[in-house]
C-alpha cells in the first residue's frame, strides 16, 4: 500500500494546490525536496484519488455478484471454489485500496484527529495490502495447477481435482499468507516530530525496531518478495506454457473447442491479466526492496503506479467471467433476471401440457436460453 508520507499541523494549503506545489513545507519530518517529489505527488493524486475509487467500487460489487453466483448449487466444482476464494482476497485487498483513498481525502482536509487515525492505521493497511496480495497470487498459482491436471494429466483430475481438496488448498493458502504477512504489521509505527525551527508538529510513519532490525527484515523482505510476486510468476508462466502447448496437441483443426477447453482457455486469459499486472510489482520488489516510506519520491511514485495495477487486477475477474462463459452467464441470469426465471416456468408448463410441435419447439428453446440445461453445458459447471 502506498504511503501518506508526511501531515504537517496547520498547514493549510489548498486541495487544489496541494499536488502541484511542492514546498519545503511539505517535506517537514520528511525528505528534502527533490525533483521527483511532483511526480511523486502527481502519481498519488492520479492513482488515490481517481483510479482507486472508480475501480475498488466497480470491482467489490463484481466480486460481490462472482460470489452470488458461484455459490449457487449448479457451480459446485473445484475449480469454482477456488475462483470464489480468489474472489475474496480481491474483495479485501479492493476494501483496503478504497480506505487509502477516504483517508488520502482525510489528509487533504488536514483535520489533527483525522490524521492521527490515518497514521495508526497505516501499519495495519499495509499489512492488510501485502497479505491479500500474497493470497491472491497464490491463489491464482492454486487455478493454473488445477486446470494444468485437468489438461495435461486427464486420467488423474477425477481424483486429484475435488471440491474438498480445495477448499483444503485454499484454507492453507489463507492461514499461510496471513500469518507470513504478520512482520508486515509491525514493520512502521506512526510518530509525532515537532519542528523547533519552524514551531509546528506532523505525523510521520517510520520504521519500528523490527522494521530497523536488518538482520531479520533483510531475508524476511526476500522471502516474502518472492512468494508475493516472483515465484508465483515463475510458476504461472511455466504451467500456462505447458497447458497452452497441450490444448494445441488436442485441437483439431476446423473443430470448435470442446467445453471444458473453452473453460481452460478463459482461466489462461485470467491467469495472463494476473502476469501482465504482477510484472512490474515483482520488477519493483526485485529491484527496490519491499518499503514504500523508506523509499525515494520517484520509486513511491512508480509504487503508486504497481500499485494500482494490482487493483486493477482485483476488479477484473466479473467482466472476464461475463464475457468468456455462458454457464456464468446463464446462473447469473438464472439468479437475478426474474423475467427469464418466468419465461422457464412457462415453457415447463407447456411442454407438460403436450401443447402442438411448435409451440413445444418454441418452449424448448426458451427453457434452454433461460437455464442453461441444454446438454452441452450441463455436462461442465465451471465458470
């Protein structure tokens, strides 16, 4: 999570001012001024106060209906419950994006209260940042695997591949993440500094004595840059290499796709967006270390950027859903189109009523649009 730097008491520059001037008094308790502090700046008015709301709403109400729809009784696949646990972590790291943006509005109005809060509850959200994004990433590492046994090692899916192992998968991943994150939590701490020179006194997030203790961060910030990002990348290039080869062995040409192809070939489109948005996070960590307040203004400022890539990624499984599988589509439908749950009801009374040809034909169609009951895809309820 990007950082809210430093809030001076009693400064009162206007909102409209405060990303284009960079003043020393900005940097009180802070870095000297330097020419990257408007870029910095620009970053987070951009990403914190236009991006960030936009899409963490957007995307916790997309997240919200995934879970609606994949809980519901005809998706209960293994593949599915790993996309809902996906759809949580992105839900909470998509809550905690949408904080840093109500309380990056609280330090523009440089209420004293309002500022306290903000600095206490910094650790605790960039606990929270790191842990739902080592969640997901692994997570979605869980969805390359499954569908790379389904593909690659058909005869061992049935066994392997089971609602119960995933959901047994997926309790790890959330305890291990959750509790390897912990450090996370106590690696800053809010202090108030007070200026002699200047007579005025500002909050600023610093490393506690953990996050000073190099001999104990420097291999916990390697490790944990490697599960957050590096690794899981590795890993997901390998398996979509690996299964993208196969589903070319398999194909036939001048043959569509077959269902459960058609599927895989969604989760690689999903697993894709997820590389394509963690690239230039595992670039940073690799490269920068793991902070954001004890960085530089222009690596905070491309952090920004990382960022918000990965909150763009949080928001974009409902629309990738949507657009790729008619199964998704038919539940959601199914659940919150009350017209089409009618017009099924309707074409089920006609069909027992032994009404004439056409009529039974025009039901039937009606039936299948509506519920999805047609025999291609009741044969696969995944996603």
């Amino acid at each position: 999570m990007a950082t809210l730097n430093t809030v001076v008491f009693g400064n009162t520059t206007p909102l409209s001012d405060t990303f284009t001037n960079a003043t020393a008094l900005d940097y009180i308790c802070s870095e000297a001024p330097n020419e990257y502090a408007v870029f910095y700046k620009w970053a987070q008015f951009v990403t914190g106060l236009i991006i960030y709301p936009i899409v963490c709403v957007v995307g916790i109400i997309g997240n919200t209906l995934t879970l609606i729809v994949l809980g519901h009784k005809d998706m209960g696949t293994a593949t599915n419950v790993y996309l809902s646990s996906l759809a949580v972590s992105d839900t909470i790291k998509l809550l905690n994006d949408l904080m840093y943006f109500i309380l990056l509005v609280l330090k523009l109005e440089n209420l004293d209260d309002d500022n306290k809060i903000i600095f206490n509850f910094y650790p605790y959200a960039h606990y929270i940042f790191n842990m739902s994004v080592c969640v997901t990433a692994w997570l979605t590492v869980s969805v390359a695997v499954d569908r790379y046994i389904a593909v690659c090692h058909i005869t061992k899916a049935k066994e392997m591949c089971t609602i119960a192992r995933a959901r047994i998968v997926s309790t790890v991943v959330f305890v291990s993440m959750i509790t390897l994150s912990v450090p996370s939590a106590l690696r800053y701490k809010p202090m108030l500094q007070h200026d002699d020179r200047l007579n005025v006194s500002c909050y600023k997030i610093q490393q506690s004595m953990l996050g000073q203790n190099d001999r104990f961060m420097t291999p916990y910030t390697w490790v944990q840059n490697s599960l957050r990002s590096i690794i899981p990348l590795i890993v997901l290039i390998i398996l979509n290499a690996r299964i993208i080869n196969e589903l070319r062995k398999q194909r036939v040409p001048g043959k569509k796709l077959s269902s459960r192809n058609r599927i895989t070939l969604m989760l690689i489109v999903i697993i894709l967006c997820f590389v394509v948005c963690i690239m230039p996070d595992a670039v940073m960590s690799l490269f920068f270390g793991f902070g954001y307040v004890d960085e530089t203004s222009l690596v905070r400022g491309i952090r920004e950027i990382t960022d918000s890539l990965l909150a763009i990624n949080s928001a974009l499984n409902f629309v990738l859903y949507c657009s790729m599988s008619k199964v998704f589509r038919t539940t959601f439908m199914k659940i919150f189109c009350k017209k089409c749950t009618i017009q099924r009801k309707v074409s089920e009374r006609l069909l027992q009523n032994g009404h004439s040809g056409a009529a039974v034909s025009v039901a039937r169609k009606d039936s299948n649009s509506c519920s999805g009951n047609n025999n291609k895809d009741s044969r696969e309820t995944y996603v």
